[in-house]
C-alpha cells in the first residue's frame, strides 16, 4: 500500500508518495511537461553536474558564512550521491519543459534536500531543517544554476564525441596506409578526371576528420565561461559578497575542469551565442561526415552494375525479396544521424533567437538538442568506424582497370602533345570507343611506346612527374 506526504508550496498542497525523493514542483512538472517522453535521468551527466553545481554553491555559502555546517555537510554528501549516479531514478522531469529550466532545478533541489534530510535523521519532506530553497538553493537563481551545470555536461560530452571521432579518425588512417598502392581514378561531378591512390582518398577522410576534432576543442573551451553567481537577471541579488568568484573556484576544483567566471553575468545570463557556435561545430561535422559516407555507398555500388572499387562488409540481408542483395546500411544510417543532427541545428538556432531581454527560457530545448545531437553523433562515429570501415576491403584489379580504360588519362598527355591534340584524342575515344592508347601510339603515332610506359607506369600515375618530349 503506497503512503503519501503532503507537501505544499504558494500554489497549494499535494500528496508526494513517501519513497518519492522529489517534491511538490517536480511532481507539478510531471503533471504539466508530457512531451518527449524522455526524463532528465535518462541524461546523467546532467544530473552529475548539478551534483557539482549545488555542492559547489554549499561550500561557497559556507565560506561566505552564510550556510552552516550541519547543513552544508548534508548538501555535500547528498551531492557525492548525484555525483556517483545515485538516484537517476528521481529525476523525472521531461527533457524539454517551459519555465527556463526551474523545474529541472527544483527537481535536483528537492531530491538533494531530502537525500540530506535523512542523512541528518530526518523524515523526507521535513524542509524546517533542509530546505531545497532556502539551502540547496541558497545563492542561486535557476538562471544561473541550469546553465552553468548545462556547460558542464556539455563539454563532458563533447569530450565523448571528440574520443569518438579519432577513433574514426585512425580507422580512415589505417586504411589510407593499406590501400596507398592502390591505383584507382579520381572523379570530379561524378567523372573522370585524374588518376590517384584509394589510400590517398581514405587519407583525405582521416584529414578532414581530424580538422572537425580541432574544431571541437576549441568551442569546448567557449563553454567553459559560466554566470555561476549571476542569480535572476545577472545583478547577484540575494548572493553574498564575493560569492560567484568563490563559487567558480570551488566548481572548478570539484569539477576539474577549466571554469572561468563570466566578466558581464547580465550578458552572460542571456546569451546563448556558445550553444550556437557548438552545434554550428556538430552540424559541420555531420555534414562531412555524411559526404563520407556518400562516398562510400558510391564507390562500393553495384557489385556487377556500379562502381564495385570498394567492399564494404556484409552485415545483414538487403531485401526481403531480392536474394543476395546487401545494402550498405552502416553509411546509411550515419547519414540519418547526420540530417538529426543538422535539424536540430535548426532548433537551436531559433531557440536562442527567442531569447528575450535578460533570460532565454528556450534553453531547455537547446539543451535536449544538443545532448541528442552529440550522443546520436557520437554512436554514429563509433559504429562507422568498427562496423563499417575496418572492415574495407579493395578491388585493386578492377579500379586499376578503370584507370586505363578511362578517357581521363589523357590529361597526362597535355606537357606533350599540347591541350587541343589531346582534347581530340579524348573526343575521338569518347565517339568511337577506342582507348587512348591505340588513338595516340598504334594509329596516329604521336608518341612512342616507351614514352607511354614512361608516363603512364604505376609509379607515375601513383606519384605523377612533369615529363615533356
């Protein structure tokens, strides 16, 4: 049999169920936010940073003597639990939900209260000694404290996506060294146009994958900057003297990472251009990810009607009534994942548009958008890399073919025999079907048999040398 508590706040009372460690607020955001469906528990690195954020606040006020130490060794131990994932089940509101974050924040303020309520001897509800007001929330405003623990889970996860992402990084560089003697023809507009190395396209992924890493480090480094001690509007109202500076130092001790105290907390408190700058890094990344992975459907097409230069490993059936078709489904869905992450992009960006005079209250949506855009990016690169391209393998016969049947091979030609004689070559092959060998050395004689193997021997196409007559 279930047994209740009555709790109250200036909207009325309410039965909270006893084993329940939030109270009244959460309980009316869960009655009132029934949107995604997804709770803030099912983001614990969320939770973990307001362990850091309400044990920092703690032990600022302490040393602002503002806070006792009774109660502030309550807060503190109560925190170490969110900190460790305790409790994630408690934490039931929705991901996205209006107010500007508050009933996430009450939601941790009241589960912390009453983890520290009975740490102390107390029943559950007994706010009289641990309020999740007037202690766990002393010195704070929503406004500062959901951003601040907001930035730190997000460089934590951003973190996640850059380990991700040289994983990736290594798997294209590792086949970039297996296929270097590879020959095989480039394409521009889906033509041929010049001959290169497979390793020499596979190393240009590694490359661009690599810059996407550089990019992330930095932006990671712009959320560092936090309002922590800004309270409501950016004014410090209701924060002691010399609080956010001591607030931030605690955070970046217990946190480990490089916080710095933000010099306007007013701007601070409405701005969200870092949230933009982050995801404008994501959809970047998506984006050249994604063109990847065009690519690897496109040169792996066919088998027997398609391009067929690469083999992408067989993971499962391609059709309920083709036999032995296999589709290239891990490309398939990271570029899935990659038009999420570009649409949330959109989110964010309008979101923190709507921010208005000295708050944004669409922050919760920009948080939900980016945690989801860096968790999907992030399973994406891993299962691009160890389900898709360690597993690569080459048709070297079959793409050195194409480069000698292939009308783009004249190119090579021009230092010799000038650009309008080889423009008629290509046309005449391109008309007739005849290769540009038997046009340029068997019948009209423009150059001699040892010349061609000259320019076009596998060295050559591989690493290509000015030769002239």
């Amino acid at each position: 049999m279930n047994t209740f508590r009555k709790e109250h706040d200036f909207l009325g009372e309410k039965d909270i169920p006893n084993e329940a460690y939030y109270g009244i607020q959460t309980l009316r955001a869960l009655e009132n936010f029934n949107i995604t469906g997804i709770p803030i528990a099912k983001e614990p690195l969320l939770i973990q940073a307001f362990g850091y954020v309400k044990k920092a606040a703690a032990l600022a006020n302490q040393e602002c003597g503002v806070l006792d130490s009774k109660v502030t060794d309550a807060i503190c131990y109560a925190c170490d639990k969110l900190i460790n994932g305790e409790y994630l089940d408690q934490f039931v509101t929705d991901m996205i939900q209006g107010g500007a974050g508050t009933s996430v924040n009450m939601n941790v303020n009241e589960v912390i209260a009453n983890i520290g309520l009975e740490y102390l001897g107390y029943d559950k509800g007994a706010y009289d000694y641990l309020h999740p007001n007037n202690h766990v929330n002393f010195s704070q405003s929503t406004n500062d404290a959901y951003p601040t623990a907001f930035r730190i889970a997000l460089y934590i996860k951003i973190g996640q996506l850059i380990e991700a992402l040289n994983h990736l990084q290594l798997s294209f560089a590792s086949k970039a060294e297996e296929f270097k003697h590879v020959l095989k023809m480039g394409r521009t507009q889906l033509q041929d146009a010049v001959p290169m190395t497979l390793g020499a396209e596979f190393h240009g992924y590694s490359t661009t994958i690599k810059e996407d890493i550089q990019r992330l480090e930095e932006v990671r480094l712009l959320i560092c900057e936090i309002n922590m001690g800004a309270t409501a509007i950016g004014t410090s109202i209701n924060a002691p003297e010399g609080y956010p500076e001591i607030v931030t130092r605690h955070l970046r001790d217990i946190a480990g990472i490089p916080l710095t105290l933000a010099e306007d907390l007013i701007e601070a408190t409405c701005d969200t251009g870092a949230y933009v700058q982050v995801s404008g890094v994501l959809k970047r990344s998506a984006v050249k990810i994604s063109k990847i992975c065009n690519d690897l459907r496109l040169l792996s097409s066919g088998p027997r009607a398609g391009l067929n230069e690469i083999n992408l490993p067989r993971l499962q059936p391609g059709s309920s009534i083709m036999p032995g078709k296999v589709n290239p489904v891990i490309p398939e869905v990271v570029n899935q994942t990659a038009y999420y992450v570009i649409g949330s992009d959109v989110t964010i960006t309008m979101a923190a548009e709507a921010g208005q005079l000295q708050l944004n209250v669409m922050e919760p949506v920009i948080a939900f958008s980016l945690f989801t855009s860096l968790t999907y990016l992030t399973n994406a690169s891993f299962t691009l890399a160890d389900k898709c391209i360690t597993g690569i393998t080459a048709n070297e016969e079959i793409c050195k073919n194409m480069v000698m049947n292939s009308i783009g091979i004249v190119t090579s030609l021009n230092p010799i025999l000038g650009y309008e004689t080889v423009s008629s070559i290509a046309k005449e092959a391109l008309q007739t079907g005849k290769s540009v060998h038997q046009i340029t050395v068997l019948e009209r004689e423009l150059i001699e048999q040892a010349k061609w193997d000259e320019i076009f021997s596998i060295e050559n196409l591989l690493h290509p040398k000015f030769i002239a007559n």
